[in-house]
C-alpha cells in the first residue's frame, strides 16, 4: 500500500504588471518654482533697499513691544483707599468637606511687597518715589508706560504685568495698588497717587 503523502501548498499565481495608457492630453508644469519666486524677491528687495528698510521697522517694533509692552487690562487712577484681604480662589464645585478645609487654608507671606503703577502718570511716579523710601525692597510693576523710563525715574529694576494676569488674581481694579503682608496674611490696598501716606498705617513696621 502506498505512503500517503504530505500536502502540497497551493502554487500562487505570479502578479502580472501591465503598463495603462495614458488618459487625456500631457501638460507640462507650468506653475513657478515657489523657493525660486521667494529668493528672486529677496534679491529684488535687497537691490532697492526695501529689505534693509523693513527689517529695521521690525526690530523698532519689537524693540518697542519689550519696553512698553501694551496692557491687556486698562486700569483707572484710583480716587479713594481700598484695603482687602487677598484670599485664595476655590473652586465653588468641590465637594462641601474639602470646600471648607480649603477656606481655612492661610496663605503664605510674599517675600517682598509689590506696588503696581501706571508709569504713563507723573503723580505714580511720585508716589512711587515716597512708597520706595519707605520700602526699600518693594517690587515695583508696571500695568502700564515704559519699563525703560520708569527704571531710570526709579533707579531700579522694573516689573511689568504681561497679560495683567497679577492684577486680576489679586482683584486689582484701580492703580496705584500696594500687595504687602499685613497682620493676619497678605493684604492689598488701592489708593490716590497723590496720597500714598494713607497706605502707611496698614503696614507692618
């Protein structure tokens, strides 16, 4: 009796490649070369100047934008003293336990205080001036004007608040505005810029 043999796989049958014809008419590209187009345009602009002449705009531009970088909130001179505890912001939608032990979190103490000023406003500066005699380290930002004047007026290192992100967390609508460590955690106070002295009693000595 024979052996049974073993099965033999399946010959696949051998891909055929066939080259189609060509439907419709050949065109050439007729379209410019866009790296080409963009080199010939520089060249033109660099023979006639205007290359030269536009990137000196552009870097007065940004020359500018660093010194006197635009607000993105315009605060008003503030007319009266207001004196409020800054507190941290909770999210109302936490659950009632954790929303109370975070309302008896206490805040830390800032290292220095901040006054934040309009350096657009000759009797800021002026209260500046008074503020920094009275404290020495005081961190002085700007929420609007030059940060490049106002550090030579000030002789010192100036701040500005990019995005006016400090003044909406701290709740700042008017200016001059003081942040500083009062006696039961850190305070802010808006008042007149012809009146800085009533700010004075409020800070620990």
């Amino acid at each position: 009796m024979p052996k049974p043999q073993a099965a033999q796989p399946c010959a696949k049958p051998r891909a055929k490649l066939e080259r189609l014809p060509t439907l419709g008419p050949l065109t050439e590209v007729i379209e410019p070369n866009i790296l080409e187009a963009f080199k010939k345009r520089v060249r033109t602009m660099k023979q006639d100047g205007s290359y030269d002449r536009r990137l000196a705009e552009n870097k007065t531009k940004i020359r500018k934008s660093l010194e006197t970088p635009l607000p993105a909130i315009a605060l008003s001179a503030a007319n009266a003293l207001r004196v409020w505890d800054v507190t941290p912001s909770i999210p109302e939608r936490l659950p009632e336990k954790l929303l109370r032990e975070s309302r008896q979190i206490e805040l830390p103490k800032i290292p220095h205080a901040l006054l934040f000023i309009n350096a657009d406003d000759e009797q800021s500066l002026k209260a500046a001036e008074k503020l920094i005699r009275k404290l020495p380290d005081v961190r002085v930002v700007l929420t609007s004007g030059s940060i490049s004047e106002a550090s030579d007026r000030l002789n010192r290192r100036i701040f500005f608040d990019q995005g006016s992100s400090l003044v909406r967390s701290f709740g700042i609508r008017q200016v001059p505005a003081l942040l500083f460590n009062g006696e039961t955690g850190p305070q802010c106070a808006e008042f007149p810029a012809d009146e800085p002295e009533l700010v004075l009693p409020y800070l620990r000595s």
